[in-house]
C-alpha cells in the first residue's frame, strides 16, 4: 500500500464534507495557482494510430490541460455527427413530448441511485446556488447500453448489484427514445474508455493500466434543458446575481464527456476568478478532470470548478457523461503521482463510495 502522509478522515462522510469545504474555499479563491483564459483543444485522431509515439503525443497534450485548466475540447474523436445531432434531438423530444404526469412516474424522488426526471429548481449542487433553473434526465450504465455487453459484474454506487436502476420512459410514449440513448451512450462509453489509455499515457503509467477497472464501469449521464433567459446579458467579470442554470461545482467522477448543443451557457472559473466561457466548438466534445480522478492524481490533475448560465433567448440541451472505473474498485493513489517529497494525501476508497458520498451529501443539505 501507498504511504499515507496525514490521511485527512478516515470517515468517507468526513471526507465528502471535505470535498464541500473544499469547493466553498476554491470559490472564493482570488490568488492565482494557474489562471487562464482558454481552453485548449486537443486533436484525438493521432491517438487512434499504431504509432506509440502519436498516442504519447495526445497524452502529453491531455497532461498539460489537466494539470492547468482541466478542460479541454477533443475533436476528430470518432463519433459520428449524426449520432451526437440525433441524441441532442432526443433531448428535446424528451422535454417537450412527454406528458408531465409521465414525468412524474419515473421521478429521481423515487430512485436511491439519483436515476429519472429532475424538475427544475429541484437540487442545487451547492449551498450558495439559489434555485437552479435547469431540468435533467439522469441514467446510468447498464450491460445493455455497453457494446462490449460488460463482463456481467457490475455493481451500483450503493454495493447493489441487482440489474438496473434506470427509470426510463415508455415506449409507447417516447418511441425510439430507449434506442436513441443506447446508440450515444455506447459510443461515449467506448471513447471514454479510449480516453483511458490516454489518461494512462499521460501519467506515465503503462497504456492498459486502467482496462481491468474499466470493465463495468460507473457512468451517469443525464440530459439538461436550460430554459431561455428572460433577460439575456452577456458574461460580465463580476455577477452576483445571476439566473444560474446549474450553480458552481466540480464533478465527482474521473472524468465527464459533455456534448453540447450549438448554445453558450458553460462557464468554467480560472483560478483568479474570472469565469470563463465554454463557447460551444463545431464537432467538438468537452473534457473535464472530476474530483476522484484529482484525488487519485494527488491533486496534480485538476478539477476545476464550473456552473452554467443560460444568457440566450433559446433553450440549451446538453448532455454530459460522468466516467467513474469500475464502482467496486478500491483505489489508493497513483504509483506516478507520489514521490518521497509529495507523499499520498489521501486514504484508499471505492469509486462508487466516494460518488455516493459525495451524492448524499447534496441530500443532506437538504436540496434534493
Ligand atoms: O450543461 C453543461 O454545460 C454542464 C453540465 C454540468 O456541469 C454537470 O451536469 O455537471
Ligand atoms: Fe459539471
């Protein structure tokens, strides 16, 4: 086992605080470790030749975004347009055709493992968010959805491995929805786990590191529609009061995949306090370090904070993929990321315990 220099908590609820506590001083940060005012696109179509010395070149490109911004657009990833235009369609299908009381049934109330219908103004992810005003439809993996058919392992954030927990619309009531879904959602997982060897690469580990955590992995995913802006204003420096879509917050997994449509709304904060606009890219998917994936790193890779706010007059969909390793995998801190001068900071965990405690944490604020 790795040394554990000052192990935090060894209380998983403790640690989740932690995590809050964490977020709260990362938003009042005003002095600077890496400020930016960009974010980098990286180019995946060398990663996919036999040449080592191609995919080392990616991966040496990921290491630098994530250990300054921990955000990057990926282009020439391989999933096709039309799949992304489709699911994106798919989204606003489910929005506006299913019946309300359809809606209702397949409620996130009704699912210890956060799956369904989210209305809006339902959660917050933080404390300081007032109302947040988007919607969600959220859903997790299943072997059905894995075009590898998984290796019939798979276990839930709660330890439950009892099949899926999804709640999904009906057919009758959405056709194709179910097919649309499995079609993006196969791909995504399958770069996701692309990106895995990538990731590797880029921590100096052996390429295959990660594929015997990767075989039934955690992988939430959700549709959100952000609603027009009434009063739509641009990104300003300094904006207190805003009608926040999704309030500020830095996801829990590995990693997150987001498509989004042709609509600005993401804004990621730069370590000197300015928010930064993710303007949407043409074919382009974004990338971010979660929080698992930064403490598996010691901190080295970054996990940056972000929120979303709709300054349009139009509707926004997206639709992000949260990566997690396998959920039963219990984990200590990366063999490269640890050196006598910068011991392991943090306890061994399991991917689905942090995830779940970190979920449960915005139920004990009372949000959910
Ligand atoms: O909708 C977006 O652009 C980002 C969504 C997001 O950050 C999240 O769901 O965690
Ligand atoms: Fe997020």
């Amino acid at each position: 086992m790795a040394a554990v220099a000052n192990p935090v908590q060894a209380d998983p609820l403790a640690q989740a605080r932690q995590a809050h506590v964490y977020l709260e001083e990362r938003l009042k940060a005003t002095s600077a470790t890496t400020s930016f005012r960009s974010i980098p696109i990286i180019d995946l179509t060398p990663s996919f030749s036999s040449s080592r010395a191609d995919r080392q070149k990616v991966a040496n490109e990921i290491h630098d975004a994530c250990t300054t911004v921990g955000f990057f657009y990926i282009k020439g990833h391989g999933i096709p347009k039309g799949v992304c235009d489709d699911v994106l369609k798919l989204a606003e299908r489910f929005f506006h055709e299913l019946p309300e009381p359809s809606k209702e049934a397949i409620h996130l109330k009704n699912s210890p493992q956060f799956r369904g219908y989210e209305p809006a103004a339902f959660s917050s992810v933080n404390d300081f968010a007032s109302k947040e005003t988007k919607e969600a439809f959220n859903w997790g993996y299943e072997a059905g959805l894995d075009p590898t058919g998984g290796d019939g392992k798979y276990v839930d954030i709660d330890g439950s491995s009892d099949g899926s927990k999804n709640q999904w619309p009906s057919e009758d009531e959405l056709p194709g929805f179910y097919k649309g879904i499995a079609k993006y959602y196969s791909h995504v997982l399958q770069l996701s786990r692309h990106l895995c060897r990538l990731f590797a690469l880029s921590l100096n580990l052996q390429e295959d590191f990660f594929e015997p955590m990767i075989t039934h992995p955690g992988g939430i995913a959700r549709l959100i529609r952000y609603r027009p802006s009434s009063n739509p204003k641009p990104l300003s420096e300094v904006d207190e009061d805003e009608e926040i879509g999704l309030g500020a917050h830095s996801d829990y997994e590995c990693f997150t995949l987001l498509l989004q449509d042709s609509n600005p709304g993401l804004e990621i904060l730069s370590s000197d306090g300015h928010w930064i606009s993710a303007q949407p890219v043409e074919g382009g998917i974004v990338v971010n370090v979660a929080d698992f994936l930064m403490r598996w790193t010691n901190d080295k890779y970054k996990s940056t904070v972000h929120r979303v706010v709709n300054r349009t007059a139009k509707e926004r969909y997206s639709i992000p993929l949260f990566f997690s390793i396998n959920y039963d995998e219990i984990v200590e801190t990366l063999p490269s990321c640890i050196s006598e001068d910068n011991p392991a900071k943090y306890l061994p965990i399991a991917a689905g315990q942090y995830v779940l405690d970190r979920l449960s944490l915005t139920l004990k604020t009372g949000k959910y």
